[in-house]
C-alpha cells in the first residue's frame, strides 16, 4: 500500500475516524485502514491523545467517549479540582 502525505489537520481527521468508536484497534490494523507512513501515523496518534480523544494501551489505541474525553480534559486543565488522573487511577491532588 502506497503511503500518502496529509496535512496534520487532515491525518488526525483521518486517524480518528477509522478507529472502532466501540471497541479498541491495533495500531498495525489502523496503519491498513489509514494508508500513512508509520511516523505519520504516530504523530496523528500522539495529537489524538494529547487533545484527550484517544487513549492507548500497549499495542492498540481506542476512541474515547464523550464522557470519558470530558473528565480527562477536567481533570488536565481545571487546577482547583481536589483530585488528579495518574494511569488510570483517580488520586487525591498533592498540595504544596
């Protein structure tokens, strides 16, 4: 399969909606569905995950609900809250 050049706008549009929205996919599986180079690929990945669209874990990646994607955004950006997200576990902030 021949490997196409996107803008990151576009390879993200791309990349999240070829993801399952009900169960998780590899990321070789998803590298077949997209057609991007590799690096590509990962970099549309890493934006997903950093705007809490997507979560992955080891080898395969899943789409977020809406729920899911709104608590982890609370979680990263509202600093008054009394708790904190680490791996997956909710934890009681650290006050300094």
């Amino acid at each position: 399969m021949e490997c196409i050049q996107v803008k990151h706008e576009d390879a993200d549009w791309l990349v999240y909606h070829r993801i399952p929205p009900s169960a998780p996919i590899a990321v070789a599986d998803l590298a077949g569905r997209c057609g991007l180079a590799p690096l590509e690929l990962e970099d549309s990945l890493a934006r997903l995950e950093r705007a809490c669209l997507i979560e992955r874990s080891g080898a395969d990646v899943r789409m977020l609900t809406f729920g899911e994607a709104l608590i982890k955004n609370q979680f990263r950006y509202e600093e008054d809250l009394p708790f904190v997200i680490e791996n997956g576990v909710i934890k009681e902030r650290k006050r300094s």
